[in-house]
C-alpha cells in the first residue's frame, strides 16, 4: 500500500490514450483491498485472489486478463514515467518483426530519491534477437532487459508462453522474456521510461542472496536450448553475476540504512524542547 497509489497514478497519466488497467489483489491485509474497491475510473479492472496465490501465479492471472494488443506487468512499488507506454508501442508497431520492447529506467530508494539512472539495454543493438540478447545478458552477467515495468510484449506472444515459471525466481522475467524472443525480435527504446524501487523488504531483495547461483544455473540450461551460448561465455556469466551480487548487496545496505535514518528523522520532534 505505501506505493501502490503512485503506480496506479502513474498508469492513468500516461500519454497513451488507450488503456486498460488491470490490478489484481492478492491476499492484500494492509487496506488495499479497501482502497482499491473505491477506484471508479473505467479504464481499471480489479481482480481480487479468492486465495493467497504465489506469485508467479499471481503474474500469470494478470497477463491472461489482459485483452489489449500489447501488455505490460508493473509491481505495486514501481511506477512508470508519462510517455512509457506511448514510446513503446510506437517501437513495437514499427518493427512488426518484434515481440517485445524493452526502455532503459532509473532506480530509486524507498523515498523516491534516484540512485541509478539510464540502467539497463547494455550490449544490445536497436533490434536484437534471442540469441543476442541472451549473449548481452551473459556478458554482463545480468537482466539487461530490466524488470518487468522496463519490458512491453504483443500479448498473443507472451500469453503463448504462459505461465510464469517458478524454477528460478530471481530470473522469472528474463526467463519469461526469452521464452517470448523464441517467436520474434526484441526493440530496444533508449530512453529512460520507468522507475525500479529499491526496498529492503521488496521481493527482490529477499532473492538477492540467491541471484548469482540462479543466473549461472538458468544460463547453463539456456546454453543447453541452443541459443549461442558457448563455453566462455558461460564463464563470464557466472564470473560477472557474481560480481554483480556483491555489489547489489552494497547498494541495497545503503539504501536501507539511508531509508532507516530518514525515517528516524522523520519521527523527530519539530517544535521547541
């Protein structure tokens, strides 16, 4: 709930005029369900859980609901930037070829402040295949697509391939993506269109102890699907996702510890002792 009105706000303030938003609540006990039975705008339909359901579970409820040409999955603490949604449908439908758009995006803390801009899309070409996307990925040992917010689909694409697996969880949308990149090519929008949250006690960073084994294992049975992964990169991937924990970890630790203090700041007293 802390950040789930800025999501939706965002969605409806895009520049694209067309849209459907869908939210499905699941097993919400922090007001949400009660705020969002409140929403009249005609563009949102909310689904609720009859039960608590994984994630992964939760995902695949949201994309098969979706009936627009294109879709995009946004957690409750992420948010997009106004023209998000236009510059990649416009990507999309200038490259009929594509089954995916992925944009750049910034990273913030648990305020909002930005940590990280422009990350993302690193090694990859304006149009790229499966296979040059996972070399990208490899190289750098990391999702250089972005989290899902960063990622639009065709939706007749990604709903081939549903569900959502559940085998490596710290690459779920990279998993997902590349499943989609087995029907066409990925666009590549360099402006920077969404914001990642970073919050200590995000699903992410409860994974993060867990992402360089996950990234390394899901590239090896990448490479055994045929996808142009040789013996070297392999190596490289593992070598650098490892790197790549280590630093994630310092800059989730600075970003806790910052989000503590302002908080204690937060709390303090203002008028005369």
């Amino acid at each position: 709930m802390p950040h789930l009105k800025q999501a939706v706000s965002t969605v409806l303030a895009q520049t694209y005029p067309r849209i459907e938003l869908i939210i499905v609540e699941n097993g919400s006990t922090d007001g949400t369900r009660e705020w969002l039975d409140g929403l009249s705008d005609p563009r949102i339909r909310i689904f609720h859980q009859p039960e608590l359901v994984p994630v992964f579970q939760n995902w695949t409820t949201a994309i098969e609901l979706a009936n627009g040409e294109f879709v995009k999955l946004l957690c409750a603490d992420d948010f997009l930037k106004p023209e998000s949604i236009s510059r990649q449908v416009a990507a999309l439908q200038a490259n009929r070829n594509a089954v995916m758009a992925a944009a750049k995006r910034d990273i913030c803390d648990d305020w909002g402040r930005t940590v990280i801009r422009g990350r993302g899309l690193d090694g990859l070409s304006e149009v790229s295949t499966q296979a040059e996307v996972a070399a990208a990925c490899a190289n750098a040992g990391t999702n250089v697509l972005g989290e899902p917010h960063a990622v639009m689909y065709r939706t007749t694409s990604v709903k081939t391939e549903m569900p959502w697996s559940s085998h490596y969880p710290y690459v779920v949308d990279l998993d997902m993506s590349m499943r989609v990149l087995g029907h066409g090519d990925l666009v590549a929008v360099r402006s920077s269109d969404s914001v990642f949250r970073l919050t200590s006690g995000s699903w992410s960073s409860r994974l993060m102890h867990e992402q360089a084994s996950q990234f390394a294992a899901w590239m090896q049975e990448l490479a055994y699907n045929s996808v142009g992964l040789d013996d070297r990169l392999l190596a490289r991937a593992s070598k650098r996702s490892a790197r790549n924990q280590l630093a994630r970890r310092v800059v989730y630790v600075g970003v806790d510890a910052r989000s503590r203090m302002l908080n204690r700041l937060s709390r303090r007293p203002t008028g005369p002792l």
